[in-house]
C-alpha cells in the first residue's frame, strides 16, 4: 500500500513538471534531465507563487554547479545588503576564453575600428534584464525559466546559440523592492486565487515594491547614478558593452503586451534612424511571430518613449548596442479580472515574458554579422561627427563648490567618458577656470554621443 502511495506522488509531480515543461516551452521537450527545472527545486509551479529572491539566487547557483554552460558573478550589494547577481551563460568552451572574448568585443568599440570583415567571429553580448522595478514581478520569474532553458535545452538550435553569444541575465534589477513586493504578494494570496481588482492582494499598501530601499526609480537612475544598485550595474555594463540589452516591465492590467519601436517622435535625436527603425523592426516581426504563435494581444509602435537616456531601454542606444522595452499586462497577483472578459493570469505574463527573452536571443544570432556591425560602425561614424563638431571639448569646475565638481567628474568617469585636469588656467565669459581645480572633456573619443547627452540641451524633443 505504501509503496503504491509513492508511485502516486512521484506520478503526480511527474505530471505537474510535464505539464509546466508544455506550458512555457510549447513542443520543447530535449532537456538535460539532471538540471532540475525551477518547479522542482521551488516545490510549486512557476506562477502560483512569487519567488524569494533569496530563493532565486539558490537556485540560479544550483544551475552553475550542474551546468558547465552556467556561471554567475556578484556585481554588488544592494542598500539592504542582498547580491546583485549576474548569470553568464555560454559554451563551456567560451567560459575557458572568456576574457578573452570580452577584450574582442571591445574591440568593436575601440577607435571605431576600420576592418568590418571579423565581426562574425566575434561572439555576441546579449544581457536579459528583468523587473527594476520590484512589483513587476513576471520578468524576475521569466528569469528563472531563461536560465533553466539555456542551461538545459539539448534542442540542436542550443549549441548555435551558445557557442556564437555570452548571454548575460540580470534576474532583479532591484532587489530590495521585489523582497518588499514578494512579501506582500505571497501574505496576502489566497487558494483558490481571487481575481477581483479589489482584492487586497492587488492592492499594495505604500510605499509599495516599485522603488528601491530610498524608494528610488531605478529605471530614472541609469544616467544620474544616484544609487548604489545602478552603479554596481554600471561597471559591469561598460566592462562588457552588449549588443543587446532588454529590459522587462508590467503595465496596467488591462493592457496586452507591448514591444519596441516606441511611438514616433519620442526617439532620441542623436541616435541613428538605423536603430530605430531598421533594428528594431527587424526584432518586432520576430516578437510579433512569437506572440501570434501562443495566440496572445501585442501592441508596439504607439506609446512609451525613448527620449530620455536614463532609462534601461534607452541607455544601451547610446552605446553602439540596441535597448529593448518590455511592457507586459500586469496580474498583480495570482490572477485578476480584465475589461476584455477573461482574467489574467500571473503565469500567462511569465510566459510572454520568457517568449520575449527567448526570441531575442535567437534573432540577435540570426543577425550575428549586423549587430556586431552596428557596433563597430556606431563608434566609427561617432568620431567621425566629433571631428565635425565645432565644439571641440567641456570645461567644468567650481572652485567654491569642490563637492559639487567632485562628484560631476565621478559621474563622468563612471559613463567611461575621458577627463582630464586643466593644467593651465582658461578664462571663458568672464568665468575663470583654474588649473587643478577645474576639469575638460575632448569632445573626440569614443563616447561623444554620451557627452552630447550629457552636456547638450536638444530643441526637437517633443
């Protein structure tokens, strides 16, 4: 009798991993099976609960003692002292060449570079970022599911995939914000789910999971660098400046799924129509293919913005790589009611999440050549505008302010932007700038783009 009760429950959890496997990863069943899938090491479903981040972070370092095609790295601490965790996820081979690998696809950005004809031996940077804001929570949980996938899959598309990119996943942006937000999710839940927007569940008390310990917006933060988790990231970015950068977020429940171009006329002037248009067209058909595949709403085209730098799906555009948006219809919860008749569940935004993530990563492979192109171009044709431009450097300093001109040049320094020391003191408009006091930027380096951001003032914005 006992021994028929255990054939019960090991067919029964059997059943319930199948049936997550068929759920997000539709006609994929090549995996690795001694790499747990989440559902197993979580004990519960993906999407019936939201994950400790705490949680997350064991089980993403269980995927690196079982995969050889899995490492991670710690690029900081939050305020409240959680690790900001950084999946590297590629061939075994790749991780044995991997600076290696980091100092070829710098060299795209080194100079500009004159010689296209090697761009395709240079492995792709693709980095996944997920839920900087902490009470959107699908994409932490997609996150879970991307690894698992990359790790795992024995599908012959996954050796392409590995041995010609280094994908980076950032799986939480903002970890102090997703602790406070998964807190009340998982404390207010209840079995079977309530759907009605009323519902306390769907309804966080203030300050809420969005912002991070200073009830920040980490998503404003990628130019100011005001806070600690941004410039963590920040060194990571530019050690390895991908060429292609996602960034996943929810809207409001009745919504669909959004995907870039973002409206038009919200584009930031001084980056090429190249980008905006045929970069990312040629990534929204594959997203539009993929969400058409599972049957679900998509939107693109006709709202967010790409003017302001800052935001993570801007900032990547100004740095030779293509930023991409993410707008997912949010549950806030387990499930809740939408105006167009059908409730949304908190697995289906998973789901078109992972659909999202995944699909990137396999249209960045099959335009291996162009984006690392792209890349060397963007900084070749930037200098090229530098050398153009009457403006020839900045000069800053505030001799009764060393504070406020301190920390402007470490935020210079830490954009990768050249500074150097006057050595000799300069009048301008009646304004005397004194040798060691003071500061100038050489217009012509490779970051000139983010000089212009960061020193001009544009008239054509909307």
């Amino acid at each position: 009798m006992k021994k028929t009760a255990l054939l019960i429950i090991m067919a029964s959890v059997f059943c319930a991993v199948h049936a997550q496997t068929d759920y997000y990863f539709p006609g994929q069943d090549k995996f690795n099976p001694e790499i747990p899938e989440p559902s197993e090491f979580l004990g519960y479903e993906v999407g019936t609960h939201h994950a400790r981040y705490d949680i997350m972070i064991s089980y993403f370092k269980m995927l690196a003692r079982k995969s050889e095609r899995v490492n991670y790295k710690i690029i900081g601490y939050s305020e409240e002292r959680r690790p900001q965790l950084m999946l590297i996820i590629t061939s075994p081979a790749n991780h044995e060449r991997l600076e290696e690998i980091r100092l070829k696809h710098l060299a795209l950005s080194s100079d500009g570079g004159d010689d296209l004809s090697e761009t395709e031996s240079v492995p792709l940077v693709i980095q996944l970022g997920f839920n900087v804001h902490g009470n959107e929570a699908s994409g932490g949980e997609a996150s879970l599911l991307a690894a698992y996938y990359l790790a795992a899959s024995e599908d012959e598309e996954m050796n392409i995939i590995l041995d010609n990119s280094v994908i980076f996943i950032e799986p939480v942006l903002n970890p102090d914000g997703r602790a406070r937000f998964t807190s009340w999710a998982n404390m207010n839940r209840s079995d079977p789910p309530v759907a009605d927007p009323n519902d306390r569940e769907h309804n966080e008390a203030w300050p809420g999971g969005r912002t991070n310990h200073y009830w920040f917006d980490l998503n404003r933060d990628w130019l100011p660098l005001s806070q600690i988790e941004s410039r963590n990231r920040m060194e990571h970015y530019h050690s390895w400046l991908p060429n292609i950068i996602t960034d996943h977020h929810e809207m409001g429940t009745n919504s669909t799924f959004f995907f870039e171009p973002t409206k038009k006329g919200s584009e930031n002037p001084i980056i090429s129509s190249e980008n905006y248009i045929t970069l990312n067209n040629l990534f929204a058909e594959q997203y539009a293919d993929a969400l058409n595949d599972i049957g679900h709403y998509y939107d693109s085209g006709r709202s967010f913005d790409n003017s302001y730098p800052g935001y993570g799906s801007s900032y990547g555009d100004l740095h030779g790589g293509l930023a991409i948006l993410f707008e997912q219809a949010s549950s806030r919860g387990q499930v809740q009611q939408t105006d167009f008749g059908y409730d949304l569940t908190f697995s289906l935004g998973i789901k078109n999440q992972l659909f999202a993530a995944l699909t990137t990563v396999r249209t960045a492979l099959d335009n291996h050549t162009m984006l690392n192109d792209y890349m060397q171009r963007f900084y070749k044709d930037a200098l090229d505008e530098a050398k153009d431009d009457p403006v020839k450097a900045y000069i800053f300093g505030d001799d009764r302010d060393k504070n406020l001109t301190r920390h402007f040049l470490d935020l210079l320094m830490m954009h990768n932007i050249e500074v150097y020391s006057l050595r000799d003191n300069i009048r301008k408009d009646r304004k005397i700038f004194r040798a060691g006091q003071a500061y100038f930027v050489p217009t012509v380096q490779k970051q000139y783009k983010m000089i212009r951001t960061m020193f001009e003032t544009s008239p054509y914005l909307p």
